[in-house]
C-alpha cells in the first residue's frame, strides 16, 4: 500500500474507532461526590435507596461519575443533611424533607401532610401534576434542587405504650412524630418531638417518650418497637405515602454535563419505584412476625379520633396559610390535586380493592 493510502486508511480507521465509541465515553468527566443519608445503615430498604442510586449512576457512566453513600452521622448528623447541602459540605444528600419543617412548614408537602396524597398520587403530582416545580421553585433559596427518591407508602399509626381509645387520651402524650402531624396532634393535647431513627428505641425503652412513629412493619420490626410499646396503630394518617428526596447542591449540579444530569434523574427515578416495591413486599411478612410472635397488639384508630384529627389538620392549614404565602401557594395546589385524584380512586381503585379484601376475608 503506498504511504499517503495508508496513511488515509489509518485516519479513517481512527476515525472509526472514535465514533465506534460511545457518546458518553468520549466527553465523560471524571466527577466524584459525596451524598449524606438522614438514615442509618441498618435500615437497608430506606438507606439502600442511595445506594441504588449510587449504583445505577456508576454503572451508566462506566464508573466516570462516582457517588459515596454515608449514614446518618459519619459526615453530619441525619437532621442537618439538607444543610450539608446548602452550604457545600457535601453534593447532595437523601433525606425526608418534613425533618426541615423548623425552617418552613412548606417543607412538609415534599414528605407528607396530614390527610394528604398517597404514594401514587404524590407521584402523579410530583412528575405530572407540577408539584416538583413549585417544590423546586420553594428550594431556590436552599440553594438546592430536589429529585423524588422514594416512598413508603402508607405508613402506620405507630407503637403505644398505652392504648389510645379517645382523643382524650392524647392529653400530655409525648409522642416522636415529624412535620405537621405533630402540630395537629399539639391542637389535641400531645406533646410531639422530633427525635433521628436510630434514637427512637431508647427514648421509649427509657420513657423519655410515650410513643413513637417511623414506617411500618419491616423498618419497624428492625427497630425492635414492639419489645417496648406494645400497642401498634394504624393508618398513619399523617403519612399517606411518604416522600424521600434527593437534595443536589445548585452549584454543583450546573457544573455536571447535561448527560450526567439525564443520568442522575433517572437513577433517583429508579431508586423512587424500587423502595416502595420493596417495602410492598417485604411489609406483610414483618407484620405477621410482629403480630404472631413479636407480641404487638394491632389497633386501629377509631373513626372518632380520625374524625378529629381531620378537623385538625384542616384548622392547622387555614391558620398557617394565613401568614405564609409559599405555605398557601403549595397548599392550594396540592389540595385540588388531591381532590380531583380521589374522585378518580373512589371509582377505580378503592371499589377494586374493597372488593378483592373481602375475598380475601372470605377465605
């Protein structure tokens, strides 16, 4: 072959070989953060919802873009995750945005509210409904944005260490319960506290506390709840399906390529799906196990103290929109969400499940 052919035939062989290359390949950035959990380890199917994200973001970037998982308290405590992300200590973190309701109350609606939207629902508003544009709109000043990372589900009423048969008895309860739940559960008498997972157990071993809610039976089982409170509740009305978030510092989020960015929010839409998948599935074996040899004793809560807790809530959210205007904005727009998807529900989902539970019922 004479030189100036071969030469050629090298150059289109590069040439080649460069575009036989995938895309992402060839501009990939080496980027390396740190993302702190507001949980412990030992909870692995609400921890392990950084770690699929982690893991999905590795492997679509041939390891390029390198995520760290840390517990609650190896790099800030699990209640000043969001901070870290404010003020650059770390890139981003995966937390329940209600933990922040001291800052703002309109922190709740990225979580949970009283009597609010189920799992499915908030997703539907998050994605589809605007939500998580009003929510990111109300994180501007955090200098963070948010992607949804997760859902419980609807959660359970919590352990007792007493029965609770009339609002009466919420009267100088001191129960460990997040965001606005713990307002409404004040307007009845109790006593609410903020308290991090894994300081719950000892609290109520030693009766700093009366009771205590977290997630429902296999986080709860974990936990060891029911060796302490024996009286378990539900629903979790507060908590019709809990949200968790992934907070991204603003700054550091402008700095990824726009493929890294594609690549993160789908990783968090995966680690959104599959914690809920696992809780659905994991849940009913945990809620045997309590109730057949963990000693827990199933209560639900009467329809008066639902009834009154409704009221309550609903008297909270007039009295806090009347002086916060971003608390009112979100809270419009989520009430009318809510609505509509009830009316929707009611038609198909609750008939379909009521029928298919007494069915069941029937053996």
């Amino acid at each position: 072959m004479k030189r100036r052919q071969f030469v050629q035939a090298a150059g289109l062989g590069v040439a080649a070989a460069a575009l036989a290359k995938p895309a992402i390949a060839q501009s990939a950035p080496e980027v390396k953060w740190r993302l702190t959990s507001s949980f412990p380890k030992s909870l692995d199917t609400i921890y392990g919802a950084a770690e699929t994200l982690s893991k999905a973001v590795a492997e679509a970037t041939d390891n390029k873009f390198q995520i760290q998982v840390f517990a609650g308290g190896e790099i800030v405590p699990g209640l000043q995750a969001a901070d870290a992300v404010t003020n650059g200590t770390v890139e981003m973190c995966h937390t329940a945005p209600y933990y922040y309701f001291g800052k703002d109350p309109t922190f709740a609606f990225a979580t949970a509210v009283p009597f609010g939207l189920n799992s499915r629902q908030q997703n539907a508003w998050f994605y589809h409904g605007g939500g998580l544009d009003l929510i990111n709109e109300f994180f501007k000043p955090y200098n963070f944005i948010s992607l949804p990372g997760g859902n419980t589900g609807t959660q359970m009423g919590g352990w007792f260490r007493k029965e609770i048969k009339t609002i009466e008895d919420f009267k100088g309860l001191k129960m460990r319960i997040g965001g606005l739940a713990g307002k409404v559960l004040a307007k009845l008498g109790a006593v609410p506290q903020q308290i991090a997972g894994g300081d719950i157990y000892p609290a109520l071993e030693k009766g700093t506390i009366d009771a205590a809610e977290w997630v429902g039976p296999y986080d709860d089982e974990k936990l060891g709840f029911n060796k302490v409170a024996p009286f378990y509740y539900y629903p979790g009305w507060w908590e019709g399906g809990a949200a968790l978030h992934f907070f991204i510092n603003n700054a550091k989020w402008a700095e990824l390529p726009k493929a890294y960015q594609s690549i993160l929010t789908s990783a968090a839409a995966q680690a959104n799906v599959d914690m809920q998948a696992k809780y659905d599935a994991r849940n009913p074996a945990a809620v045997k196990r309590l109730v057949q040899t963990g000693g827990a004793q199933l209560r639900p809560f009467s329809p008066e103290i639902m009834e009154a807790c409704y009221k309550a809530a609903t008297e909270l959210y007039a009295e806090i929109s009347a002086t916060n205007e971003n608390f009112k904005k979100m809270h419009d727009a989520y009430m009318a969400f809510r609505n509509d998807e009830y009316l929707w529900f009611q038609i198909g989902e609750y008939t379909y499940d009521n029928f298919m539970i007494r069915q069941r019922a029937k053996g």
